[in-house]
C-alpha cells in the first residue's frame, strides 16, 4: 500500500510549505503597500516598451510607431538604438499601434488601452522581411517564444478576461466564446474542443508542461472526484496573464501529449520603471497586485498577486451552490532579471489551497435527496514554481531553458449519517510534475529558419481510493518522458508563402513514436489568406490508470473478492491522433476579420473496456480521475469533424464584436466497431459577444465612461448515458457503462451573460471600474446530467448554475 506524504514528494511538499508562509507574509506586504502606495502615483500617462528581433532577442532601433485612437487622436515615437520607445501624456482610451522599419514585416496591435496611473508597457518582437503584407494581431509576442500559428492557434489577452462579461479572469471560459470550444460546466472552466473531451487538453506555463493549474478541480464534475485538465477557476488572477493562446488544431512541432488542446499561458514581468498597484474587491473575494522595479537602472522588475475568495457573500444573497461551502486563496509572482551580456533571468511561481464542503441535513423534514444524508469534504493543494533563461545568440538565434516542478494533493471524503443508505469514500491522490524544456532558434539565410528542443517530464503520482470500508484501489506509478523536436521554416522569395515542416518525437518506456507536422500558409492578396495544418499527435494514457486493488473482507454476507496484486491497465500504447484543418481568412480596411475553417481528426488506441458488447466506456467519453481495475484494451477509436465560421470586429470608435457558428460531429467507436455518438457531441455551438462604450471628457481631465458587454450562447446538449437508473454520483462504477450508449440527448443549450460597467479615469493619477456581472441573467434552467437518487427511488435531473450577480469595484494607482 502506497503511503502519500512528505517521504514520497520531498522536494514539492517543501516548495508547498514555503508557499504557504509566503501566502501569510503576503497578507501584510499588501496592507503595507497600499497605505504607502501614494508614494508612487504616476505623475503622467505613458505608452512606452521595446522592439526585438524575433531572430536573436536584439534590439530593433529607428522604428516608428503610431498610436491612433478611435477620436482621430494620434501620437508617433522611434524606437532608440537600444530598441526603447516613449509617448508621453496619452490621452485614456482605446488604441491601435502600428510598427514599420526597414527589413522587418510591419505590425499592427490591436485593442490597446492606456489608463489613468497605469503604464502601458509591450516588448514587441518584430520578424525579419518575409511578407511586406501587414500583419494585424491582438498580442504583443515575447522574445524566445514561437510565433502565432496561422491556423489553429486563438490569441487570449488579459483585457479580454476582464471586458468580457462572467469570464472570472480565466482565460479557459474566455476561449469558450470562440469557435469551435464548448464550456463543459456552468461551474467549471473545463471546455471540449472539436468534440474532445475536456481531460485531453494539456496545460502550459512559460513552455513547459505543468500539472492542473485550477482550483476545485472537482467542479463540474459528475462523481466529485478531481478532474484532470479543468476546475472551478484558474488558480492565478488574469492580472498576471501576459501572451495566452488556445491551440486548438495540429498541434505546432514541440506540442504533444494533448487530444484536444493545449493551453500556452505566459506571466506578464512587472513594471521595471515605476511601482504600481492593483486592487479588486466583489461579492467573490478579495484581489490585490502590487509590481515595480528591483532595479531601474538594469530594468529588473517583480509583479506579485495575492487573491483570497469566498462565495459566502454569494449564498447569503439567495445564490444556491447547493448548501455547499467553497473556499480559495492564492498567490502568484514572477521576478526578471535581466543581463548585459548573460541573457535575461526569470523566476516564477504561484501556489493555491481550495476547499469545497457540504454538510449533511440534520432535519429530516428538510430531506429532499439522497445527498442529505451525506458530508461531503474536498480539499486541494497546489504550488507550482519555476525559472527560465533566455539567451540572445550573435548568430541570429537564440537560446530559452526553462524548467518547473508542480505538484497537487486532493483529498476528498464522503460519509453517511443514514444506514439505510450506506455511502464512506475516502479517496486522496498526490502528483508531481518535473518539466525540463530547452530550445533553440537560428535563421540560416534571409528565408529559412530551423528550431528544435528537447522537453523531458518525469510524472509520478499515488492515488489510494476506499469504498464502504472494505474495497480499496490504488493507483501508483512514475513516467519519464523525453521529446525532441525540430522544425524547419521556409519563406517563399515572393513573401506570400511560408511552410513549417517538423518532427515530434514522443519516447515513453516501452513507446516511442515519430510524429510529423506541417503547417502552411499563402497569401492571395493583401485581405486573403489560406492556410493548412496536418500531423499526427499522440497523447500517452493517464498515469492513474495503473490501479492495483485487494479487499477487506468485512461485511459476513459479502463473497470474499478477488485479491489483484499487479496493478492492471499499465504500459497501454500511446492514443494516435491525425488531424487535418484548412482554413481561409480575409482582412476588412477596417481591420476586422473573417475565418471559415474545416478540421477532421481520427483517433487511434483508444483504451475501451474488453467486451463484445456495445459498450459506452471509451476513455474519450471520461473527465474526472477515476480508479478502476476493470482491465482495458486499445481497441477504441474516434473521429471528430466539423466546420466553423468566425467574425471579429476589433474594439473601436466604442465597440467590438465576435461572432461565430460551428457545426461538429464527435464519434468513438468500441471493441466491435460500431460507430456512436460521444458525451461531447453537442452538434452545434453559436457564440455572440458583443459591446459598447460611452465616454464623457470632464474638468480637469477626467474621463467617465460607460459601457456593457453581452455574451450569449446556444448549443446542442451534451449526450448522457441512456441507463441512467443504475447512475449514482456518489457511488460511481463501470459497470454501467458495459451495455448503456450516450444515446440521450440533453436539451438544446442557451445561456446569456451581461456586463455593465462604469470607469473613472481620474486625471493622471488612477482610475476604478464599478462592474456588475450577472451569468445567466435570463435564469435560464440547463439540464447537467440526469441520475437516479436512491432515497426518491426516481431518476432526478441535475441542473446548471441559474443566475449569479458579482457585483465588484477595481483600483488601479
């Protein structure tokens, strides 16, 4: 029997105390810093950063660039010898920047905002001529970071995550308004991309692969055990987010081990000039941020965030999360250092506690349900921390190592004050996450440009689970896995063409795999584009399915169970997946854009269970971590296909809109070969997402301004499980699965969020948001699933979160 504590986790369980003292002297640090924050107003607005050289990390001197606002106001700087740029006195309000100079592709930044008491400061990397056809984006990217794929790759921005309405500052339910994505879970920032199922999208902070990075990982849930890839919230705030993308087709060479997705997060580095400070208060919790300089002279920064929530406010209101209680902090930061000669250095990290707690009902006229029996407890620990060193190369290229340890603990308990309705679950699972990613850049001539890396993982985990008192499963086991890669670019002498060929390799004992990539583009005009991705990817079977299990023999009337010793389901092959995707863009004048895209995938070594029967249990069909010894074979399959549409209307002269449709049809198949419909397909997703602003010039130059933002959805339901009478969420078991279908369609799916919000942008010293969020404003009742409650003796159904106002009032000085 595996024993979880300090002795099997050393290291981490270190880093997660560390996190918790730093998460106590945070409490004070911030207290401290905002009484003395007026200390440090900013005396003047400005717009400044520095322009790089995507090739090596160099400085881009003599570059202009021009600020223009959607009132006609313009403002122009160049770019120092040392790449630096400064526009003083900027005017509060929405911009696009413009970049030209001479040998690099001209740029266009869109839905730039400069505000009262806050710099706006971008590192903008600039890639060497290939295409003089401007290229217009959203996101500043980073020096040492690939570019933006053509296709398959959604840009998500911290200014997104908070004018979007009910997004929480979490850029998992920000990509849920995009194409091709569905939210999983009113709860919960779990999504299903192309009619993948949620736990097949990986996680990424700063290049390397990380464990779950979401409080609550049960949320949304159907049996309350942790999900694997999703939770209630991301557990670090959007004030920290700098360059996120949702990968959502082939995956880029580099990417692997992810089905549906992969979420590329980056932390934004602190102000390195001046200190500044952050605070937002709402109905949820408390958050507050503080960055600034170490040193100015040598342009080192900190940014650090402490969060503290608590839906308690919420429940007193009338808001129904079930009788349950749900807690969370965190805390987040990141240090940068950089060197003359020697690169740039960064050090990062964040670490979370959450909690989710439902009591028992004591009255009996009050019981309505067989969860009124229960105690339900749900705690979970998380810390993260992690380094980097990018170093430019005279040669043109450049050298990034970043490395990062997680770790997580859940533990989940359930217990029965009924004996006729006996229900003890103790479950608890500890996990870390080594992650060792090294690459290199170099440009070979004017047109082409080679990269390749190596990522090494080492994954270990113990999970124990104890049914009733006497059935226990345990799941044990440590992965090592290396990936090299490489990847070569190649520019057509006419500009218009670009291609990326590359080579994945993915070596996990016993498996190794070879994983071709290719993505092209081309340019009818300067408006039109197509483009291509293909690959294959694979994705390597979840740790805990090495489970182990013996019995206790203590109920009399109870067959003495068979004692398994070798842990079953180990050393399954790797899940293959192609995938093919085009996709066709144009470019209004006004900068606004327009995609239809086509996607096909087909997987391979699916695990399903070894039966003959029309079974429904396909890992593709599955979210949550849940232990079985129920022997599993690769004989599954899938394929997803579909199309989409999208338009986006960048924010400007007051309002922005994205709208989209997709159409998809999500499919697995069993041992026999017979084709089904999965859990995740919902048919169609239509997103609308739209907003507007009124702003009023004021005395002394202050700015009111106010605005709303609307969010709608209409889906197709989710599929269930057609026997649901034999479905309990607290006492799940394969069985069910052997001879039911997800045949049972829930009903049709619409959900509307609304934003309303005033700012104040007082002279040049701060500005505040007042904002009301409410999710669902319609009240609408979504069917979750059904299941069948013991005590009704009746199938029951489960419904999504009604209405939730947040009401909350940001500061920034």
């Amino acid at each position: 029997m595996a024993q979880l504590g300090v002795n099997v986790f050393p290291l981490s369980f270190v880093v997660f105390k560390t996190f918790i003292i730093i998460l106590n002297v945070m409490k004070l640090f911030f207290i401290l810093s905002f009484s003395i924050a007026i200390l440090f107003e900013a005396d003047a607005q400005t717009f400044r950063g520095n322009l790089k050289n995507a090739d090596n990390g160099g400085a881009i001197g003599g570059a202009a660039l021009t600020l223009r606002g959607a009132n006609g106001v313009v403002f122009q700087a160049k770019s120092d010898e040392n790449g630096e740029f400064l526009m003083e006195s900027v005017s509060t309000g929405w911009y696009d920047c413009q970049v030209e100079v001479t040998g690099f592709e001209p740029l266009t930044l869109k839905e730039i905002y400069v505000a009262s008491g806050k710099e706006e400061w971008l590192e903008i990397v600039l890639h060497p001529l290939a295409n003089a056809l401007p290229e217009v984006s959203i996101m500043a990217n980073q020096a040492g970071r690939r570019s933006l794929q053509p296709i398959g790759e959604i840009a998500l921005t911290r200014d997104q995550t908070v004018r979007f309405p009910a997004m929480a500052f979490d850029p998992g339910r920000l990509a849920a308004a995009y194409a091709g994505v569905v939210q999983q879970d009113d709860g919960a920032n779990g999504i299903s991309i192309r009619g993948n199922s949620p736990s097949t999208v990986g996680w990424r902070l700063e290049g390397t692969d990380i464990l779950n990075p979401n409080h609550l990982s049960n949320a949304g849930t159907f049996s309350d055990q942790p999900a694997g890839a999703s939770g209630g919230v991301l557990m670090f705030s959007g004030q920290l987010l700098d360059n996120a993308s949702l990968l959502t087709g082939s995956l880029p060479v580099g990417y692997s081990n992810a089905g549906g997705g992969v979420m590329d997060m980056n932390l934004r580095a602190g102000n390195d000039q001046t200190h500044e400070f952050t605070t937002h208060v709402s109905l949820i919790g408390l958050d507050v941020a503080a960055e600034g300089p170490l040193n100015r002279a040598k342009q080192s920064s900190y940014i650090a965030n402490y969060r503290y929530s608590t839906v308690g406010l919420l429940g007193q209101m009338g808001v129904s999360f079930g009788n349950e209680q749900i807690n969370f902090q965190d805390f987040a930061f990141k240090l940068r250092f950089p060197t003359a000669h020697r690169g740039t250095f960064s050090v990062f990290g964040m670490g979370g506690l959450s909690e989710n707690i439902y009591k028992h009902t004591d009255s009996v006229q009050n019981i309505t349900d067989f969860k009124n029996f229960l105690d339900i407890q749900f705690r979970s620990k998380t810390a993260i921390i992690g380094a980097s060193h990018l170093l430019s190369l005279r040669s043109k290229g450049w050298l990034k190592t970043t490395v990062t340890s997680s770790w997580q603990k859940n533990d989940y308990l359930t217990y029965s004050y009924n004996a006729l309705f006996p229900q003890n679950t103790v479950s608890n699972t500890e996990e870390t996450k080594v992650s060792w990613h090294t690459q290199l850049s170099q440009r070979i001539g004017n047109r082409q440009k080679i990269t390749a890396g190596l990522l090494i993982n080492v994954h270990q985990f113990d999970g124990q689970s104890t049914h009733g008192g006497w059935y226990y499963l345990y799941a044990t086991g440590r992965r090592v896995s290396i990936q090299p890669w490489a990847n070569w670019h190649l520019e057509h002498r006419n500009g218009r063409t670009t291609a990326q060929l590359g080579l994945h390799s993915n070596i996990t004992s016993p498996y190794a795999t070879l994983e071709p990539r290719l993505v092209g583009s081309h340019r009818l005009s300067q408006q039109d584009k197509i483009s291509l991705s293909a690959g294959l990817q694979t994705m390597t079977q979840p740790i805990w399915m090495g489970v182990g299990s013996f019995a206790l023999n203590l109920t009399p009337n109870e067959p003495t169970p068979t004692l398994l010793i070798s842990p079953t389901n180990r050393n399954l092959s790797p899940t293959k997946i192609w995938q093919i995707s085009t996709q066709y863009s144009h470019t209004f004048k006004s900068g606004s854009v327009v995609q239809w895209a086509f996607f096909y995938q087909d997987l391979r070594s699916v695990p399903t269970y070894i039966t003959d029967k029309a079974s429904a249990f396909s890992l593709l069909n599955g979210v949550e971590q849940m232990f079985s010894n129920y022997p599993l074979g690769e004989n599954g399959k899938g394929r997803n296909y579909g199309a989409e549409i999208q338009y986006q209307r960048y924010f400007g002269q007051g309002w922005f809109m994205l709208a989209n449709a997709t159409l998809l049809r999500s499919e697995f198949g069993n041992r026999g070969g017979d084709w089904q419909r999965s859990k995740w397909d919902v048919g169609q997703v239509l997103n609308l997402t739209t907003g507007r602003e009124w702003a009023k010039v004021k005395p002394s130059n202050k700015i009111r301004t106010l605005g709303f933002s609307l969010r709608t959805v209409y889906s197709g339901g989710l599929r269930d499980l057609s026997n649901t009478p034999f479905r309990n969420p607290f006492n799940p078991d394969i069985r069910p699965y052997l001879e039911a279908t997800y045949s049972q369609k829930l009903p049709d799916y619409f959900r509307a969020d609304l934003r309303l919000y005033w700012k104040r942008n007082l002279g040049n010293k701060r500005n505040s948001i007042l904002a009301l969020d409410l999710q669902n404003v319609s009240n609408q009742q979504n069917v979750a699933y059904y299941y069948y409650d013991n005590f009704r003796n009746s199938t029951q159904t489960k419904y999504q979160l009604g209405l939730i106002p947040n009401l909350g009032w940001k500061l920034e000085f």
